[in-house]
C-alpha cells in the first residue's frame, strides 16, 4: 500500500544460540516509526540478546535486519550508529573524570584536532537542550553530576550522532520519581519529533504509562505484540510468566515485638575519607520490614554494609541490645552471622555469589563453619550438596542443578539462591539490599513472600530498594536517606511517592 512508510525496525526470523541454550528463537517484531514500543520479559527470555543483535553486539544465526524497509547488516556498534540507531544502557558508558562535552564528542570527532570538535558539539547540544528538555552544563565533570543529569548525557550523545532510534534499557532504575517523570517528558518529546523509541522495563507501570505499544517475550521467543491501550498490567504480567501473578503483596498488619536492631549515631566514611553516612538513628524491631527509600548513592549502600560487618564506621548498633564491634577488629561478616544477621548484599554478583563456584558452594558461602556441612576436619560435600537441592526445590531455583556454576544461572535465579542461602538460616535479622534488582516478575513475586514469610516468624528486616513501588508495599514503616542523613519517616498508608520521592530529592519532612 502506497503512502504507508515502513516499519522503522523489522527483525524477521531472528534467532541466536549460546551452545546449547537457544537465547533467540525466530523472533520477527515491527516497531513503527515515531512510537515508543515496550519489550518485556522474565529474565533470560532473550530481550537483551535481541537488542545487542540490534546493537551489534552480538551477529545472530539466521535472520533478517531492516530499517526504514531497507536491509541493514549490523556487524558492529559503529555499524549500528550509521544506521540511526543509538543505545542507553542501564549502566552509563561515561568517563567519569570527563566533562559532559568531552563525553559527547568521544568517539565522534570531526578530525584530529579536538578544539574544532568540541565547539561544534557545544552548538548542536545547545539546540538539543532546548529542542528536547535535555539541559545539561557542558562543562560539568560526570562525577560532579547526578544519575539524572548522566541519562540525559547518554542520551545527548546518541542525539548528537544523529540517532533516529534509540534504546533504553531500563531507564529509571537508578532515578527519583521526579528524574524519572522529566525522562518521560523528553522520551515524549522525542517522540513528537519522530523519533523511535525501544524501551526495555520490568515496571508495568510505566510500560503501560509511556509506550504505545508492547511486546512480551518468554523463554527466547516473541509471545505477544498488544497496543498498550488494549491490555493491561495483569494481562502483561501472565503473557511474561505464563501464569497469573499476585502483583501487589499480600501480608497481614504486622505485630513488631522487642527491639532486635538499635543503631545511635552512626557515622561512616568511604576509601576516600568523604563521610557517606552522617549520624542516622533507626530502630527494626522484631516482626517488621523497616524500608530505607531513596536514590542510589546517598548512603544506603554504606549503611548495609557496616551492619553487615564489611565496612567500618563509628557509633553505636545494638542487636538484641548487644553491642556490635564496628570497626576492623572485631567487625566482619563471619562474626554478624554468628550473632545471628543474615544479609542478601545489593550486587549478588559481586558480594553475594563467587561465580566460578558451584552452586552448592554457593550454598554454604559465609556459613561454611556450621556442624551440619563438617564431617571431622573436612567439609562434608554430600551434605551440602542436599541441602542446595532441598533449597533449591522450596525456592523454585531454574534449573535445579547444584553443581551447575553461578554464572550459567539467570540473574533471578541467582539472587533466589541468595536469598535462599540467607533467609533458610532463619536470622534475628535480615539486611536486605535491592532484593530484586534486574529480577523479572515472577520471581520478585516469590522473593517478596518470602520476606513477608520471614518477618510473620518474628524476624527484624532492614530493607534498602530504589524501588518506591517495593518499599510502600513490602514496608511496615519507611525510612527516607538523602546525601547521608534520615529525610524523615513515614508509614505506607500515610503516605505516597510523590512525598517520598520529594525527601528522595532532599526536600525536608515538613516541607514535604
């Protein structure tokens, strides 16, 4: 039919395999120009290894690439860029000691000498600041600058490459409801200009608020494409699982007994010296999820980590109304396990799982003392290796294979064995950081009943999670950190993101 313009993006027959396991399985997908089109999924259902083929990251094993109706071979990034098609991923690919102008042109320079470069990027991010809502100061460092204001520079540094199709993969995991609403404006303003917009999310919320329409993939193959108007968050989330999931969680009121976690003025500095955590007072008492809410980076990381004995600070924490030792003579994680804290870290990949291991060693990671895995002066390997199959039937671990190697599990399934390591030692307390971060929608509905499960035992739970909807629904009270300090606190049904995302952002208690 004459006067229709072709699909932006069509990927016809696209499949990839990684040895035995098929990533991508003929999956043929239109996205029309100027929309915003979702692609959702559980974790490895192959979205990214469908947008690094799209990308260049990766070649597929058989089938077709066309934009704008024309048939594109994508061997390379660079190769992707002269396509029109720009990437921002979850983690910014920015030179941090770099300005926002050095960062722009890296890469992209007009010849060898710079200076000539850099003026003329100056000029075209001024027109794209004011064409799309996208300020920014040139001349700010990155890491003088927040995680908002980086978003914008990656996407600055797509536009300035003359991008006519962009991808996002998760966006507003790192941002302030505030930060988050300002990418919308300017995703929709890029819209309006007609450019294409790819968004890869795990919050229906916004897949249902943002895009025009969606696409569900399960286990490597393309299940469903739906106008957003005509479906819906529940309807999503089974198309995803293959089943209905329970999208709010279902807990009874809590009924908080003695005190189990007293921290008094508690400071804490980074490597640097720079003070990160400025003299909170909190209390969890046993039988409640106390959420701590608020932007990555303003010392909640740093809070965990001294409760969880891998960081020293200065204060006072009582458990059970014992003193901890908080600094590196007595301070470390085999001793708060002994005192009877478990903690689920926020990088499962990095602090939480060595992952050349097995998954049974996995299993006993931090508790490799306990009687029940020793059998004299040895380690009792049978032993454990029964216990990681009994955890990882009662939490639905994919594929159920103790011997099988961290790294070859998806990242759901990795952080269940977390979780399953921490929460099966049946803790006084339970430090929880990011419980589902990057984990698809089926399995966040496990891991949040199983807290819920936790804390009706009676266990004291410190939850940290830049996830407003996860700390007012998994919270019996929330606790809001801004720049090292406690903004205020707040229970649920008193209060809602929009005043939280404000303490988020440093606006006081009373002004908010």
């Amino acid at each position: 039919m004459t006067g229709i313009s072709p699909p932006a993006i069509e990927l016809r027959g696209i499949s990839k395999a990684f040895g035995p396991v098929q990533a991508n399985k003929d999956i043929s997908i239109q996205v029309r120009p100027g929309t915003i089109h979702g692609i959702i999924g559980e974790n490895g259902a192959g979205k990214s290894t469908l947008m690094s083929i799209l990308y260049g990251f990766y070649k597929a094993d058989k089938g077709d690439i066309f934009i704008n109706g024309r048939k594109t071979e994508i061997h390379d990034s660079q190769a992707a860029i002269a396509a029109g098609i720009g990437m921002v991923f979850q983690h910014f690919k920015l030179v941090e000691n770099f300005t926002v102008l050095e960062n722009v042109v890296l890469g992209a320079e007009d010849g060898r000498l710079l200076r000539p470069s850099l003026a003329k990027a100056r000029r075209i991010l001024a027109d794209l600041a004011r064409e799309y809502e996208l300020n920014v100061d040139p001349d700010a460092r990155i890491d003088q600058i927040g995680v908002g204001m980086q978003q914008r520079v990656e996407i600055l540094k797509a536009l300035y490459r003359r991008a006519d199709i962009l991808i996002l993969d998760e966006p507003t995991g790192v941002l302030t409801p505030a930060e988050a609403d300002h990418l919308f404006r300017i995703l929709d303003n890029l819209r309006a200009e007609g450019k294409t917009i790819i968004l890869i999310t795990h919050k229906l919320r916004e897949i249902m608020e943002t895009t025009d329409t969606v696409s569900v993939m399960r286990r490597g193959e393309m299940t469903a494409t739906v106008k957003t108007s005509e479906t819906s968050p529940d309807e999503l989330a089974e198309l995803m699982v293959g089943r209905k999931v329970l999208l709010q969680i279902d807990k009874a009121p809590a009924h908080p007994g003695r005190t189990v976690l007293e921290v008094r003025g508690l400071h804490v500095r980074d490597h640097q010296g720079v003070e990160r955590v400025k003299g909170i007072d909190l209390t969890v008492r046993a039988g409640e999820i106390l959420g701590i809410a608020g932007v990555a980076g303003n010392g909640q990381s740093e809070l965990l980590e001294v409760l969880g004995g891998m960081r020293s600070g200065a204060g006072t924490v009582l458990l059970n109304g014992t003193a901890l030792a908080l600094d590196g003579r007595g301070a470390d994680g085999q001793a708060r396990r002994a005192a009877g804290i478990a903690h689920v870290p926020e990088d499962r990949q990095r602090e939480g799982l060595i992952m050349e291991f097995h998954a049974w060693e996995n299993v006993a990671f931090g508790y490799h003392h306990d009687p029940a895995y020793q059998r004299g002066l040895l380690m009792d390997n049978a032993a454990l290796i029964r216990d990681t199959e009994a955890k990882m039937k009662k939490f639905d671990v994919r594929p159920p294979a103790p011997a099988l190697a961290a790294r070859n599990f998806s990242g759901g399934n990795q952080q269940k064995i977390v979780v399953a390591r921490e929460i099966e030692r049946n803790p006084d307390l339970l430090l929880v950081g990011q419980p589902t971060r990057g984990v698809d929608i089926g399995a966040i509905e496990f891991i949040h009943k199983q807290i819920v499960a936790l804390r009706d035992q009676g266990a004291a739970i410190l939850l940290v999670s830049v996830e407003l909807d996860e700390i007012l629904s998994l919270s019996d009270r929330i606790a809001v950190m801004f720049d090292g300090r406690i903004m205020g606190e707040r229970l649920p049904d008193q209060t809602d993101e929009q005043e939280l995302g404000l303490l988020m952002a440093g606006v006081s208690g009373e002004a908010a």
